[in-house]
C-alpha cells in the first residue's frame, strides 16, 4: 500500500532510557529490506557523537512513497562490562508506544486527499492524481478523468467499437452494443464478428446463394464476388439458369463443351474443356484451317484440293490428295497403289513398291520395265527381263520377244530353239524348230544350223549346198545344167564382186570412225555389246553388266547429256583419266583481236585477247586477260570495236595480296572519261558471289548500255561451288543482251578461269539442243584460238560437274507478284510436283563418306559432337584460332555463305560443357555480331550445357572473357541477351550464328528460311528449291523431311500474305 507520512509519535517510557534511544532511525521504504528504502530521521550526528532523540518525534518533512515505516536502532554485539563509559549506551532500547502514520486513502488524491482516482487497478499519485499504470476501462487523460469519445471503448480508450446498428456508440466500458444490435453482416455482442460462412445480412440471418467454387459470398449484400456456380444466376446467384445458358442474366449460350457439361454461369467456361473441333475458354471457335479433334491438337490429313478437314471428325470433304487414302486421309496407298483414291497399281514396280503419291518405283522396275523412277516404258524392242538389260533371242520373223520374260510367241528363227530361242540347234540338225537333219558335209562338219548349207563342201558322191542328192541324181538334165551352168557363172561372178564391193566400203567407213575404247576404266573390260547396232544406237554400249548402268559415247557427238553423270563417276574412280584426257595439244593465237590502228601510238592494234568460236557460232567470246593499267584504255576500245555489251569478270580485283585485275570501271557517280570514251556506272548489286553493274559506254556522240557480269567466289588457284558457278551462269544466260553480241570473259590470265566459263556455256547451249557434249573436243577447239584455255586438270574436272549441274538444273525462281498462284498449285491443287521437287533435293544431295569429315572423327573430337549423323565437313568448317591449352581448331559448325557479300552464317550446335570454350573461341575468331538459339528453355536445360553467365559475371576462357551485360525479355518468348567478349581490353559485341541441339534440324528451317526471304529483298524472287540444296551441299542432313519442305513453302506464303513481311 502506498502512503504518505504526515507524523510519527515515539513516547519514550524513562528518561533513563535515553542513551539507550540514541542513534534511532526512521526509514520508509517499498519492501521489507529497509535499507533499501529512504532514510527520514536519524540521531547520529558524526560517527562517534548522537544526540537524544525528542520523545516526540514529528516527521513532516517525510514526503516519500512508500509501503513500510520501519524504526531501527542498532548496537554493536559487545562485552557490556566493556562498555565505553558515555551516554551512549551499548545497550539498545526501543520502546515504542504509538506510531501515527497520516495519509490519502487508498483511491484518493490531492491537499486533503478530496479527489477520486480512476486509475487502472492501483491508486493514483497522491499529491497530482496521476495515474502511472493506465486508466481504468471507459476513462482517458493523464489523471484519467475523462470519458471515452465516441466510438471508443475499453481501457485508455484504445479500442474501437464495432459495427453497431446505425453507426451508435458502444458502451466506452464493455465495448457492447446498444441492445447487441449490429450493422449487417456482423454478430456479436459487440459486434465485431463477421458473419459465419455462407450467412449474410441484418443478425446474419439469411443464407449465401450459388457461388462459384463454394466460395463464400459478400456478408453485407450477399453478393457473389466471383460468379455463380454452373447454372445460377443474379446477383447473389440465387437464381437457377437454365441449362446451356450463362451470363449476368443467363442471356447467352454455351459453347460445345466437353461431355456436354454446363458452362460456367458467368463467364461462359468450359470446366473440363472443350467438345472435339473447339477450342477457346468458352469452347466458341471451331479448330483453325487444317487441325481438328480434342483441343485441336490433331492436324488435318493429306485433303484434296488443299481443302481443310471437318474440325470435329478430321473426315475431308473432296476426298484425299492423291497418294492417301482413309477417312481422314491420314493413311498411305497401300503396296501396290498410288494416286488418287489410291487407285493406279504400280504392277510395273518391283515387288509392287512405289511412292504412294507419285508411283515413282522405290527399289526398281518390276523385269520387262524400264524408266525409272516411273518404270512406266516396257523393255525397248529387242530386250527383255530384269532392267531390260537381256537381249532376245533371234524370235521368228524379227518380232521382238516378250518384254518380261523373254520368250517368242511365234517361234524361233531357224536354225534357234527353246521358249526364248536362246540355243542353237544341235549338232547335224538345221532349219524350223531344227527339225531337219544336215546332209553329207565334208569331214562330218555340221551344216549351217539355219539353212543347213555345208560350210566346206559335200563328200564324195554327194553335190548340192546341203550335199543331200548324190551325183547320179544329178547326170540326167546335163544340157540343161550346162546351159544353166554357164548363166550361173556370171551371175556368181557378180555375186561375189559385189559382196567385196559391200565389205570392203564396210570396213572402210568403220576405218574412218575412232573405235570405242571400252577400256575407259578397269572394272568396264567386260563391256557388253547391245544386239543389232543398226537397230538400236551403234554408238551405245553398256558399263557394267553388274550394276547396269549406261550412257552413251557418240564418236561423232560425244556423251548423251542423261549419261554425263555415269560417265562422270567413271573418271571419279579413275582421276588419271582426267589427266590423259586432258593432256591436248595447243594452239597459235592466230585468231587475236586486232584494234584499230592508232597512228600516234605504235602498237595500237595489239591487246592480249582471242575470238573463241562457239560449238554453233563463229567468234561467239573474245577471250582476254584482265585489264593491266595501261591496257584499261584498250580494253575499253575493243568492247566499243567489237560491239560488246556482255563483260564476264572472273577474277577479284586482289587475290592472296597480289593484284590481278586493275579497277576498269567508275566508282559510283564519277564518270571514267579515257580519251574519247565516256563510261558511267548506272547500278552496281552485289550478292554473296558475284555482282552486277550496269553502265553505259559513250563515243562520238553514240551511247551504249554494257552489263557487267562479275563472279567473286572463284579463287585463282582453286574452284568455286559448283552450284554458286551455274547460278551464276544462269544469271548471264538470262540478260538481256545474251546472243546479241560478242561475250567477252576475262580473268586474270585469260585463259584458265576464262576457258573453263566459255566451254560451260557454249557445250551447254548445244547441249540442250542436240542432247550430246563433246568435252575434250570443244577445249581443242578452244586451244586452237588461244592457247592454254581451261589451264588444269582440276578446272577440266570442274567442268564436267558444272555441265552436269546446269543440264539438271531446275528453274524453281518464281517472281514474289507470282508466288502465290505457284503456290496453290504446287502446295494445294498438284502437291506430286512438291513431291517430286523434294525427291529430286534428296537424289541430288552429297554422299560424303569418312574422308570429307576427317576433322570430325579424330579420338580427340569425336566426343565434341552432340550426334555423329551431324557432322562438320572439312571443306566448309570453320577454323578456330584463339589458342586455349587442351584444345584444337576444331567445331562442329559449318559456314553458310549468303546473298549478301557482307555477311556469312555458321550453323553449329549447341554447346556440350566441353566445347564450351569452343562456342567463344568460334565468336571472337569469325567476328560473329549475333547469336541465335533455336532451343526451348527445356532443351537448354536438359540436354545442353548453359554456355552464357548470368547477368552481370564475367566467364573466363583462356585469354578470351564474357560478360553478360543485361537481359530482355522480348516479344513472343524471344530472350535476347547483351553479352560481350574480349581478349584482354579489346572488347567486342556477338553475332551470325544460328545454334540448335545437333546443329541440323531447326537451324536449317530458319537458316533456309532466312536466305530465302534476302533473295526476295534483293532479286524480288523466291526460290526455296536451290536455297535447300545450297544448305544441303554443305550439311546434308538440312532439311530431312517432305514436311520441313513444305513448312517452307507455307511460311513465305503467310509472311507475304500478311503485314509481317515489310517489317523484315
């Protein structure tokens, strides 16, 4: 208890107690422990002098807190015999007879303890009436003595109240409502408890309607915050909607949902998704063109007319394309059919196999059939069976046999027999079915087997040519024989003469023939002959009886242009053939162009330069070395003498740091003036290898236009694509002032590079009419009129391969303003012709074998591919340079050149962890400014190795260091990352490169696609079957499959179509 100390009363009893009663102490205090408390009163002057305390004693001046009053006098426990002799007794006495202890009640404050306090369970301050432990409940204020406001309660005031009915205040002591009444959605005496779940309103007294989900609804109004529960309705959903029905008023109707499930009653959703043929969250929209079934996952089969199926069946409604068959089309022809309605047998195919779509045969021909693929010819004329390579025997009457198994309908011609009339007959026999026996023939020879005439004469006693009538048969006619005898002569003696006459002009026209070396290569000695040359083709002869293949070789004409691939691979298995065949003698350039005479210049007429006849045309090339820098002005009057408007440039301006050409034509729009001449450049295109420039060239008042024709991607001493040579050979082919004038082709020498473009054109056009070449003839011919055309063996091989490549060369360029029509037709009305033109890629691929990839499978790389199907061909990979110990210069990544001169791709995979540091080493030695990966997040995770660092840290390999600088999330799941490389302080930021697993698949879509699109900006044409093959010359496994084709060609379709493609 806490008081205040007014007074204290001590009566002591005897005034001989008063040296007992010194050094009395008054101490108040909180606890018993005295000491700790404060001292009031003490008698104790010094340490050793007291004074007698009054017997009396008032403590007014005691103004301290405090629960106890305790009165203490102390002795030291000492011998009373050896007391000090003071008044200081060692004796303590303390007698007290009444203690007053005067103040404020407990509750009370203030001068005469006149105030009430309202303290929090203890009294308040006695003097001030504050209260230190807080105010009791309902009352506020330092000494608590004012009310709560309104809307608070409890002790301080410090709560609110609830939600009382119509905003009244809550008694300020126990928080409760007037009469527990609450506002609506609240319960509780005090009404601070939101309604239970599924109650609402005034007392909590109503139920919650349907909400979705069983949510709970809104405990002031009852509404449904998230929607109604299928099929109920309003506001509070406790309306029932009728079935198939959803919206704020159940005013619209459901889509095809799963199972024919209700929707969901406000937003019109499918809970367990979509009936098949629909999609969207209110299952409203049919599949998209070309897809059907659940979730229009599945794609539409192979329609008809490029029609899409029944988004819910996948059924097509005109039928299937040809080579598919099945309700949905979904199914290949069965063996044996092709076609529409999988109706054309392919009978003429072996064991029945044929593309189900084109009939093409896929094994060979069925025997007695020929022209493969189709097989759709029978055996020519005279040859039966399996390839049609067995010749008939000699059938009755000349008629051929049957074309499959050989065999004579009418018999054989006498002295044959047998179903094929394949023997001869017997010993001693002759003639029909050899039913005739020989005669008497000299030695016992056998007669002919199909006249039965005896080669030598009859034995004695018997005449005749069959020596079957004896000479006494004879003797009887003699006049008659005699007279007869003697006609007989002349007329034999003219017989005889005229068969001299007939073998003797026989032998000599053969003598005037080269004969046919069937010897060209070792493993085509046993060349087989076809049978009567006069018949079929005296210039034909078949390779190899084992593998059967033929072609042609025309002594007069050449090689048949179908045959020039085999005729080629026979050269390929024999290459010292290439170096006999190309071992001719040359020529004097006795037929040099000659300029016109300059009087003030000596030698003017001279300029290193040659006509070079055409297989079809005098003087068709002027063949001349690249422009000297005094010869500029000559070259530039022979192209104004000789009224050229064609230059084939063939050479680079610079080539391994050596000049070989000088810069003869002007820059842009500074016009090169030598002498009289005026030459301006009007356009100058540029692509990956080669450009064209159009300029005019000005004399004496006359202006001419000059197409200038410059491949880039031929190497002085090596060779060029031979698919970049013919395109570019197409390209000068299609100008036009091609056949209008003289070509002129230079190089740097004039001679190699020159030769070998100017014998690729010209047996090309004549080829294409008399579907024969003559190589080795037309380069002597050439060499006649300059010497060294065509300088090496490697420039002859090229030709053979460029001549091949141009004489299969398919014109799939189609302007962009006519790619649509094409489109529908290749694509949707005719897809045999996508067919055909995707087999054609995969006949015409590369067959690289271990020798082209020797990099790739050495021990040590082998383990740096992702698959070994993909592998890095030597000619076309790229050469790492950056050295870091434990590494090699090699990648599996291969250069694809573009349309444009600036700029390269190189198509790798992606990164396993140990090449890693390959990936960066390929970025900073190729200067590669952007990285594409074509791998999902998954891809990268799992099945490749994370080759960035993260945001902000710095990767080291060897010399090399990356950062990556910042990320972007872009459009359409795209990341692009800033990353930057650099060795030591150069720094350098990434490029052309295009990453997918096993650097095949999804590279080659997008790289295809890519190339194909810079041909459109660039020639405004599209051609996606050379840009494949171009891929595939490089990478073989681009583009694998008929449906990646066709992907190709959809693409380009819908990116004209649509807005897409000018912002490309």
């Amino acid at each position: 208890m806490e008081f205040f100390l007014l007074e204290c009363t001590h009566p002591f009893a005897e005034p001989y107690n008063e040296g007992r009663r010194k050094g009395v102490r008054v101490y108040v205090s909180n606890t018993p422990m005295f000491t700790n408390g404060a001292l009031c009163y003490t008698s104790q002057i010094q340490s050793n002098k007291f004074f007698t305390p009054p017997d009396i004693l008032t403590l007014n001046n005691c103004t301290h807190k405090a629960r106890y009053v305790t009165i203490y006098n102390q002795r030291p426990m000492v011998n009373p015999a050896a007391c000090p002799k003071t008044d200081y007794s060692c004796w303590a006495n303390l007698e007290i007879c009444e203690v007053e202890v005067n103040a404020c009640a407990f509750g009370t404050y203030g001068p005469y303890c006149e105030n009430q306090c309202n303290c929090k369970g203890e009294t308040c301050d006695p003097e001030t009436g504050l209260c230190l432990s807080g105010c009791s409940e309902g009352r506020m204020g330092p000494k608590c003595d004012q009310d709560c406001p309104s809307g608070l309660f409890g002790e301080n005031c410090a709560n609110f109240c609830g939600y009382c009915l119509n905003g009244e205040a809550c008694d300020p002591v126990s928080g409760k409502c007037p009469g527990s009444k609450c506002e609506a959605g609240w319960e509780g005496p005090m009404c601070k408890q939101e309604c239970k779940k599924y109650k609402y309103g005034a007392a909590c007294q109503y139920d919650c309607g349907n909400c979705l989900n069983l949510k709970d609804c809104e405990k002031t109004s009852g509404i449904c915050k998230e929607g109604c529960h299928s099929s109920w309705y309003g506001p509070n959903c406790n309306y029932s909607c009728p079935i198939g029905t959803y919206g704020g008023a159940c005013d619209k109707i459901c889509g095809n949902c799963a199972d024919s499930a209700p929707c969901h009653s406000t937003t019109g959703a499918c809970p367990n998704g979509c009936h098949p043929g629909y999609m969207s969250d209110r299952c409203d929209m049919q599949c998209p063109r070309f897809t059907y079934g659940k979730g229009c996952f599945q794609r539409c089969g192979n329609c008809a007319n490029g029609a899409t199926c029944n988004h819910v069946t996948g059924a097509c409604p005109e039928g299937c394309m040809p080579g598919y068959t099945g309700n949905k089309c979904d199914k290949v022809c069965e063996t044996g059919f092709y076609g529409d309605s999988c109706q054309l047998p392919c009978n003429s195919c072996r064991d029945l196999k044929c593309h189900h779509v084109t009939g093409q045969c896929i094994d060979n021909c069925q025997p007695g059939w020929k022209n493969l693929p189709f097989c759709d010819q029978k055996c020519t004329p005279g040859m039966f069976g399996d390839q049609c390579i067995n010749i008939c025997g000699p059938c009755k009457d000349n008629q051929p046999c049957d074309h499959v198994t050989g065999d004579c309908a009418d018999g054989c011609q006498p002295g044959w027999r047998g179903v094929q009339c394949s023997e001869t007959c017997p010993l001693n026999t002759y003639g029909d079915q050899c039913l005739s026996k020989c005669g008497h023939c000299v030695g016992n020879i056998t007669c002919n087997p199909e006249d039965g005439v005896c080669p030598e004469g009859c034995r004695d006693g018997y005449i005749g040519n069959k020596c079957v009538s004896t000479k006494s048969e004879q003797m009887a006619p003699m006049t008659a024989v005699i007279g007869g005898t003697a006609g007989g002569a002349v007329f034999a003696v003219l017989l005889v003469i005229l068969a001299v006459i007939l073998i003797k002009k026989r032998k000599e026209k053969n003598q005037g023939r080269p004969a046919v070396d069937l010897n060209m290569n070792a493993q085509y000695a046993n060349a087989v002959m076809f049978g009567n040359l006069d018949e079929l083709d005296n210039r034909s002869f078949r390779i190899s009886a084992s593998s059967a293949v033929y072609y042609n070789l025309d002594i007069e004409r050449g090689i048949h242009i179908n045959q020039l691939n085999e005729y080629i691979h026979t050269l390929e298995a024999n290459p010292e053939k290439y170096q006999t065949q190309f071992d001719v003698s040359s020529s004097d350039d006795h037929s040099r162009v000659v300029l016109t005479f300059m009087k003030d210049r000596s030698g003017s007429d001279y300029i290193n330069a040659n006509y070079i006849d055409s297989m079809e045309e005098r003087k068709k090339y002027i063949a001349t070395q690249g422009p000297k820098i005094n010869t500029i002005i000559d070259f530039w009057r022979m192209v104004w003498q000789e009224n050229v408007h064609q230059i084939i440039m063939l050479t680079n301006i610079i080539e391994d740091g050596k000049v070989k050409c000088e810069h003869y034509w002007p820059e842009s729009d500074e016009p090169l003036i030598l002498g009289d001449l005026d030459i301006r450049l009007q356009s100058d295109k540029h692509f990956a290898s080669y450009s064209i420039r159009q300029m005019t060239l000005s004399y004496e008042g006359e202006t001419r236009r000059i197409h200038q024709f410059h491949f880039t991607g031929w190497p002085d001493h090596g060779i060029p694509e031979t698919l970049e040579l013919v395109h570019f050979l197409k390209r000068v082919q299609s100008s036009e002032f091609y056949d209008q004038s003289p070509m002129l082709v230079h190089c740097s020498a004039g001679v190699g590079r020159t030769g070998t473009f100017i014998a690729l054109d010209s047996l090309h056009q004549h080829g294409l009419k008399i579907q024969f070449v003559e190589i080795l003839g037309y380069i002597k011919r050439m060499r006649e009129c300059r010497m060294s055309m065509i300088q090496n063996v490697d420039q002859y091989r090229l030709l053979h391969f460029a001549l091949l490549e141009a004489f299969t060369y398919r014109e799939t360029s189609v302007p962009q303003a006519e790619f649509m029509d094409y489109y529908k037709k290749i694509c949707r009305q005719k897809p045999r012709l996508l067919y055909e033109e995707f087999q054609i890629l995969n006949d015409s691929k590369p067959k690289y074998v271990s020798m082209d990839w020797t990099a790739a499978i050495t021990d040590e790389n082998q383990l740096k591919n992702q698959s070994s199907a993909v592998l890095a061909v030597d000619q076309f990979r790229p050469y790492l340079n950056t050295y870091v110990p434990g590494t090699n210069d090699y990648i599996n990544a291969v250069i694809i050149p573009s349309l444009k001169p600036d700029m390269d791709y190189v198509i790798t995979q992606s990164p396993l962890p140990a090449t890693i540091v390959d990936l960066w080493r390929l970025v900073y030695d190729h200067d590669i400014d952007v990285i594409v990966s074509l791998n999902s997040p998954v891809d990268e995770k799992e099945k490749s190795a994370t080759w960035w660092p993260s945001d902000g840290d710095t990767a080291c390999y060897g010399p090399l260091y990356v950062r990556t600088a910042s990320t972007e999330q872009q459009n359409q799941g795209c990341l692009s990352r800033f990353i930057q490389i650099f060795k030591k302080y150069d720094i350098s930021v990434l490029g052309s490169e295009y990453s997918m697993r096993n650097g095949a698949k999804c590279s080659g879509l997008y790289c295809a696609l890519s190339l194909i699109l810079d041909r459109i900006k660039l020639e405004d044409q599209v051609d996606v079957f050379h840009t494949v093959r171009k891929l595939q010359i490089r990478r073989p496994q681009f583009i694998q499959s008929i449906e990646q084709y066709s992907w190709l060609y959809d693409a380009v379709a819908e990116l004209l179509n649509t807005a897409v493609y000018g912002n490309l």
